[in-house]
C-alpha cells in the first residue's frame, strides 16, 4: 500500500513538472517564431526599401553610405522617368500585351485543362508540363529566326505570342488541379437534366471555376509584366516593355542609379498593388484543388 502510494505521488510530481515545462517551451516557440518571422519579412523587404529610398536619392547620395537614411530627397528621377523618357508609353505597352496573352490564354487554356481533367489525358498533360519546363532561352533562337522572316520582329502580336508561351501552360496545370476537385456529379446530373456536356461545362463547371481563373489569371498576368529575355529580343522601340526599358539606364561607362531604382519602382509598384489586393483569390484559388470531392 506505502509503494503504491509513493508511485503514485512520484507520477503526480513527474506530471506536475510536464505541466510547468510546457509552457516554458510553448513561450520559447512562440518567441523564436518572431523572431524567425520579423529576420525573414526584414530579408524581403530590406531590398525593396533600399530601392525606394535610392530612387529619391540623386548618384552621388547612392553612393555616400553616411547618407543611406539622411538625405534630401529629390524627385528628379521620377521626373527623368515618367517625362523625359516617356514611361508611360512602355505602361501601356507592358499592361496591353500582358492582359491580351492572359486573355488569349485563359480562352485556350481552360477548356484544354476541363479536357484533359475530364477525360484523363495524361500524355497531354505531360506535353504540356514540358513546354513549362524547357528554358525559354533555347526557343528564343528558334523564334527570332522564324518571326523575323514573317517581318513580326518590333510587333505586339510576337511578344503576345511568345508571352503564351508562359502563360498558357501555368494556366492549364492550374486549372486541370481546380477541375479534379469539381465533383463530375453535378455535370452528370445537369446532363440528365436535359444539358448537353457542353452546355453542363458553361453553365455549372466554369461558374464554379472562377476562383480558379482568377488566380490563373493573375499569376499569368504577373508573369507577363515581369517577362524581360522575350521583350528583349522580339520587342521594338515602339512595342518597349518596362523590364526592357529599364535597362535604358545601364549604359557601357557608367549606371545611372537612381533612375534605375525609380524605374524599378514604377515596375514593382502596380504589382504589388495587384498582388495586394488579389492575394485573397490567389490562395483559395492555389488551395481549392488540393483536396478532391
């Protein structure tokens, strides 16, 4: 009876020191989690804030590290930018081929993904799986020699075209996982209801895809307004993007900093806003085919 009761109290202290460690090491978690996350948000964001202060900066202030934080700001660059240099124009540029291809792909793309989810083509999907992996530069050749003799070379139809070329796969792969987790029940009774499959795809499936579109959409869009080796090549100057025109501002003999950093933040901003705005619809769209039923 003494060496069951002495078991017993001897369990009781060993649970009782569990409980008052646990906390110990739940709050030391939590601390090194903050610390985890601040040091990795501080690694992301450091960059982008160091090139917006230096694209209030004028060179000589870039270059003097007494004055990374006190400075006199200037909105020279900005003016070099959007005036001189006529910024707005390589905008419009960059915002109409990247809405066009991601148009253009999401018409292409989304019944090529219900096929192929549907219908259980893997071949296809695979086809498709290596136009996103083989490296864009290996086709860059290929494609100059090809549009430059069609005389396409400086038009918006190559950049759209070759912009495609990224968007259009992304798209597919997205939406074959968003497809897969529609239920082919709700097709099967709206056919039965008098639908044709065509008719079940436009009026029950494709609602229900929106969220999956949308972040398919987004993602190609993005992609497209940061494209910069297609742009390089198969752009004109009347049909300039914005990652083309910023390299404008690195010449053979010298870099001119700080309207790099402002026409680096004329390209990031509008993304971020995006980005921002949309990332709500980017992760339940990501999210929505990764369980199925």
């Amino acid at each position: 009876m003494t060496l069951m009761t002495e078991s017993q109290t001897s369990a009781g202290q060993r649970r009782g020191t569990a409980r008052r460690r646990k906390p110990l090491r739940s709050s030391g978690y939590k601390v090194f989690r903050v610390i985890a996350l601040v040091a990795v948000v501080l690694f992301l964001i450091a960059p982008l804030f160091w090139m917006l202060l230096a694209s209030f900066k004028t060179n000589v202030d870039i270059y003097d590290a007494g004055k990374s934080f006190l400075f006199t700001p200037t909105a020279e660059n900005y003016a070099n930018v959007l005036q001189r240099n006529n910024y707005f124009v390589f905008i419009f540029n960059s915002f109409w081929v990247a809405f066009v291809s991601t148009a253009l792909s999401l018409v292409l793309g989304v019944p090529a993904a219900y096929a192929m989810s549907r219908f259980t083509m893997h071949r296809s999907a695979l086809v498709v799986l290596m136009a996103r992996v083989i490296p864009g530069v290996s086709l860059l050749v290929p494609w100059y020699y090809v549009f430059s003799n069609l005389k396409m070379v400086g038009g918006f139809e190559v950049l759209i075209l070759s912009h495609m070329f990224v968007a259009l796969p992304l798209i597919v792969y997205i939406m074959m996982s968003y497809f897969d987790s529609l239920p082919v029940e709700l097709e099967e009774s709206a056919q039965v209801d008098g639908l044709t499959p065509i008719g079940a795809f436009r009026h029950i499936t494709l609602p229900l895809s929106v969220a999956g579109m949308a972040t398919a959409g987004i993602l190609a869009f993005i992609f497209s307004w940061n494209n910069f080796m297609f742009a390089l090549v198969l752009s004109g100057s009347k049909t300039k993007t914005l990652p083309v025109a910023i390299f404008d501002f690195v010449s053979y003999a010298s870099i001119d900093w700080g309207g790099l950093m402002a026409a680096a933040t004329v390209v990031t901003i509008p993304i971020m806003i995006i980005a921002l705005f949309t990332q709500k619809y980017i992760v339940s769209g990501l999210t929505a085919g990764a369980t199925k039923g």
